[in-house]
C-alpha cells in the first residue's frame, strides 16, 4: 500500500492448491551459477546511532536468464560481527514490496542482544528498483501530492477521475522504466539475493524479513532450499492469495482495526471528549470525511487524505493517540491544523515513497495476473465496501494500476517446502496488513516451522518492538537454532503489548522501539 511514517503492507490470495510452481529450475533458476558477483568493497557509513555500520554495492543481471547481459546495481549495508563465534549473514528485508533495507540492518543489530547480534554480519539491502540501488523507480514523481480525488466513486465523473489518473500512472511507468518492468518481480529480487550470498562469499544465509520480506524469503527458500541456513518471518503474507485477493482481505481487516481505533478513542472520552459510543465516534469520523470531501482541511487534506493519515494506525497503535488527537480537534473546536500536520507526519509520501509506490506497484502488476477487466474491479470492491468502508476504495485505487499494466503477468510460486531448516514464523491475530490465517498457511506449507502467535495483539511487525516474549523466542532461534514446539495451531502464544496511553503532553507516547521499526518497515505488504 504505501510508506508514509510508518509501513504499509499488505498480503494475498488463491488456494494453495490451484497455484502453479515455477516452470523448470525451482531450485536451479536460469543462470544461476553461471554468474560470478564481484566481493563487495565495504566502506564506514556509520551513524551516530549505528556507528559501525558500513555500506557498498554488488552488481547483478537485469536479466537472470541472461547473466552475460545488462547490470544493475544493488546498494548494501551491514553491521559485521565481533564475535568469535560467527554463524554467517544475516539479511533483513523490511517488506513492501518497495521497502529500502539499508537502515534496518543497524536498527536489528542494535534491538537485538548484544552477544546474539555479535555473531552475525546483519546485512542490509535495497532491491532492485529501489532506493540507492541503480537503476531506482520512480514512475511518476507527485502521484500522491493533495488534493486526490474522493476514493469513493459515488458519481461516474469521480470514478472517471480515479480511472485517468491510475492509468497515467501505468502509461507513465511503461514509458520511462519499459526496459526495467519485466525484471522487476519477486523471483528477479530472490535471485539478487542469491548473488548478495555469492558476493559475501557465503554457503548459506540467515533471514530475517519483515511483511512482503516473508514472501520474498518464503520464495527464495523454494528457488534455494540449500542455501537456507535460518530464516525468521514476522507478519507472515498468505502466499496462496498473491495478489487481488490479498488486498480485499486487507480491506475487512483494516476496517476491523479502525473500528479498534474508535473503541479505543471511546474508552478514552476524558481525553478526546468524543463521547463513549464507538458507533457513534466512528459516524463523527464519517462525517468528518463527507466534510473534507467537499472542503479540504488546508488545502490539502481531502477525503483521500484523511484516509491515508489513519490508515497507519491500522499498522501501529503506537500512532493512536496523534491521530485521536488530530481527530477530537477538529470535531470539537473546529480546529483543522492538527489534523493536516498529522497527515505531513504520517499520511503525506515524499520522494523516497514515489520511489517505493513504483516499486510496489511493479513487483505485484509483474508477479501475478490481476483483473484487467474493470467492471470486475467494481464489482468486488463495491461488495466489500458495504461491509468494509474505511479504505478499500482507496486500496483499490492504490492497486488499480495493476488493470492496465503495460508488461504480462508471471504465475504466482508455490512454496510448499520439505527442505528446509526449522523456520521460526511470527503472527498476531489482528494484523490489517497480513491477517492472521497467512502465518498459518505458512506454517503449514513450510514442514517443520514453527508459529509463535501474539494472541490479540494487532500490530504489524511485532518482533523487536517491546515484547519480551516474542524477543525471547526470536533471540533463542538465532543464538542456537532452538524453535518452540507445541501442539495444535500455535507452537507458542504470547500477550501483547498493551494499548498505549492518551499523551499527556507533547511529549511522545509511542515506545521508542516500536516507533522506529515503523518508521523503517516498507509499504503496504
């Protein structure tokens, strides 16, 4: 979906059953072997928070099937280890897909323990198309700026509207990167990652990915089984609805969170004076939304605007109390200036998420078919709406590219997978952005992994955040492989962290942690 302040992601769709495998090469792509990546030459890039970290490059093939052709080039980062006891790379992926990774790599160094995080090389990357790597996307510069027309197309012209501008984005998108979209897919950025292993001059790697990263790890543990030493997965895409599907399950599961939002908002009345009926608080959210459609807060916050300025706290309820207040401001004091710096804080996309938009939109157009008849679209995503309101508008709208994508469509990758290590998969049952049945679908289809399950927990991206339980689980597994193992569903449940406080100053109330890690996930998977 998109980057705003925070991550925003999403999953997906179709029965395990009826996917298709890769055509020939599962497990030995095109290519592969036949290409040898220079050792990358690492230099300092550290920080104030992260200062031994160190940044590089490694070229690849645009094409994997033709290594002998066009490079591009892949930015890294890494933490190196200062253990003697060293167990090798460990890449992280924040998700998207369109998510830059270079920061990560320092922010999973520093939350981990110390001696854990000593024994890895923690390796950061941007895939292909994105951020610092070379070529990077960037499709159309200013796709997001305000004021959007309403999500919702009650009239013909504002659904006329919405069409023009998701299609100039796809026409735009083949003309300026049409040597670039065939090779930009899931299955090329597995294959990129194979080449970073090579590079590093490793027999295996460890992986850690976040969002979308669980579906680009679940895909390359497919192409590479051999190659998987470890590998943790955090808010687990359901790879059996890649992609429309996905999204639409999105779309009912952040519904249900808003509405969390609200209850928490009502629980809360001494402080928001919206009253103590989250029906009737989620009508006054309505009804604020029906007047920024006719009236823009600023200039600039519409009703599209709105809803991309709450639509993180589907992610994180860390964000709960900025968006509560922005929201009780304006209902009750007429006043619109928090509400349009709440939307410049979390809601507004800068140059950074232009790039990661063209990215997403590439990867899921490529990766899989989507509808191309839009009387389909409308049908469907008028079906959820009416139980669903909150975003699948604009979450249709934000996928709608996908109809009119100037490259074909490849065939989702099936990866049922007996090959592997213990996989250690963590899920809570409330995530909006990876509902929760995908971290049980993966559970089954990767044998012998292990589901650690945050019980009524509805963040997204729950490791590293806070949550001593989900830490303990995690840091057992990279310190010596170990994996809880219980009967039924879950193989171990932990409690979530509670709902955080209204702020009783200014003074912010998210903890530091989970703030940071949102603010470093990628896009709407």
């Amino acid at each position: 979906m998109r980057k705003r302040a925070a991550v925003l992601c999403s999953a997906a769709a179709v029965m395990a059953g009826s996917l298709t495998a890769l055509p020939a090469g599962a497990t030995a792509p095109s290519g592969a072997g036949t290409f040898r990546a220079a050792k990358p030459a690492w230099k300092d890039c550290g920080t104030e928070d992260h200062p031994t970290l160190q940044c590089a490059s490694v070229g690849v093939p645009l094409d994997h099937a033709r290594p002998e052709g066009r490079k591009i080039t892949l930015a890294l980062s890494r933490v190196p280890h200062t253990a003697k006891k060293y167990q090798g790379p460990l890449l992280v992926n924040p998700g998207g897909p369109g998510g830059s990774g270079l920061a990560l790599a320092g922010f999973v160094a520093a939350s981990l323990p110390k001696e854990v995080a000593a024994q890895y090389d923690v390796i950061g990357f941007d895939p292909r198309g994105v951020g610092a790597s070379r070529p990077a996307l960037d499709c159309r510069p200013g796709f997001f700026d305000p004021v959007r027309p309403n999500p919702v197309p009650g009239t013909p012209a504002v659904e006329r509207a919405n069409l023009e501008r998701v299609k100039s984005f796809a026409d735009a998108c083949g003309k300026k990167h049409g040597d670039l979209l065939p090779y930009v897919n899931t299955t090329s950025a597995v294959r990129d990652m194979d080449v970073i292993r090579q590079a590093l001059g490793a027999g295996r790697i460890n992986y850690f990915g976040y969002s979308y990263g669980t579906y680009l790890g679940a895909v390359y543990a497919k192409l590479f089984p051999e190659r998987v030493r470890r590998m943790v997965l955090d808010s687990v895409v359901d790879p059996t609805e890649v992609w429309y599907e996905a999204n639409l399950n999105q779309d009912h599961a952040f519904n249900d969170r808003h509405r969390a939002l609200m209850a928490w908002i009502a629980e809360h009345d001494g402080a928001y004076r919206l009253g103590t009926d989250p029906e009737r608080i989620e009508a006054e959210w309505y009804e604020m939304r029906a007047t920024l459609a006719k009236k823009p807060a600023g200039g600039r916050v519409g009703a599209a605007e709105l809803e991309d300025t709450f639509l993180p706290g589907g992610y994180y309820n860390g964000y709960w109390p900025y968006l509560a207040e922005a929201f009780a401001a304006y209902v009750n004091e007429g006043d619109a200036e928090p509400l349009v710096e709440t939307y410049e804080t979390f809601g507004a996309v800068d140059a950074a998420g232009d790039n990661g938009y063209s990215v997403y939109t590439a990867v899921e157009c490529r990766d899989v078919s989507w509808p191309r008849d839009w009387r389909q679209w409308r049908k469907d995503h008028w079906e959820v709406y009416e139980r669903a309101p909150f975003m699948t508008w604009n979450n249709a709208w934000y996928n709608a590219a996908c109809a009119f994508w100037p490259t074909a469509s490849q065939r989702p990758v099936n990866v049922v997978n007996a090959k592997l290590p213990p996989v250690l998969l963590f899920q809570a049952t409330h995530d909006a952005a990876t509902p929760y049945q995908g971290g049980v679908t993966v559970h089954h289809l990767l044998a012998g992994s292990s589901l650690v399950v945050e019980r009524d927990g509805g963040n997204h991206g729950i490791t590293l955040s806070g949550n001593a339980c989900l830490d303990g689980h995690l840091t057992a597994y990279l310190t010596d492989g170990t994996v809880p193992r219980g009967r039924g569903e879950a193989d171990a449940v932990c409690a979530p962290l509670p709902d955080p406080a209204p702020r009783t100053s200014k003074a912010a109330s998210t903890t530091s942690r989970g703030s940071a890690l949102h603010g470093l996930l990628g896009f709407r998977n």
